[in-house]
C-alpha cells in the first residue's frame, strides 16, 4: 500500500509499473470517479516507453500507446454487458501488448494484477496492490 499527495506521485508509480509490463500483462484498476485511474495509466505508459499523450478511453473504450511495449487503455465505464467486453478484443490487445482497464472489477473473472485506488480528499490517494504481476 502506498499512499501519495499529488498527481506528480501518483503518476510515478505509475510509470514504475509501466517499466515491468511485459506482452500479455493485464491490470485490472478499480476506485471511484476521480480516484486517479487515468494518471495512474499516464504513468503506465511512459514507464513502457510511450510518448503519446495519455486521455481517459471513456468515450473511445480503448486507447492503445505505442512504445517498447504496446499499452492498451481501456476503460469498462460506460459497458453494459459481458458480450460488450467480448466485443473490445482483449485477447487480441493481450497479444500484442500490455492491457491496462479502469474499472476493471467489472472485467468477471478476469486473472490479472488487481490495484484499487481511493481518493483520500484534496490531492491525496492511496494505492492498495491487491493482486501483483505475475512476474
């Protein structure tokens, strides 16, 4: 568990986690509306080498950022179902890359790195690993 005070922190362990990912990684990120998520995955991505600006899939489902490895940003916000998801490739995505999903607690079954995200007030988060890479 790791608690931090600015987006700047968040963002860096961010990019710490991005450095580990490998091809068919998959983290499952859960928290509320403004916990974080999408500055977490900012991070994610520049830890895998991309330089491409980070923006929350919300309305796209999925953003993918090139670099040493490819990172797949989804987001399962705005789904309804299960064959909605199906629907997004993340076998595909897997394949060729990492997969990073928001509100991945809605991904059922789903066997990956599991990290929550809570909004302690102000500037102030607090991340909680709940299942770690496999690596």
């Amino acid at each position: 568990m790791r608690e931090t005070s600015s987006a700047l922190e968040t963002e860096a362990i961010g990019e710490e986690l991005g450095r580990r990912l490998r091809t068919g990684d998959l983290v499952l990120l859960k928290g509320e509306l403004g916990a974080g998520k999408t500055t977490l995955v900012r991070g994610m991505a520049k830890g895998s080498g991309s330089t491409a600006p980070v923006a929350s899939p919300t309305f796209q489902l999925v953003r993918v950022y090139p670099g040493r490895v490819q990172l797949a940003h989804v987001d399962l916000y705005r789904l309804e179902n299960g064959e909605e998801v199906r629907d997004l490739g993340l076998e595909e995505l897997l394949d060729q890359g990492a997969v990073v999903v928001e509100w991945g607690e809605r991904l059922a079954g789903a066997d990956g790195a599991l990290i929550s995200i809570e909004h302690l007030g102000g500037d102030r988060r607090r991340l909680r690993v709940e299942r770690d890479l496999k690596h």
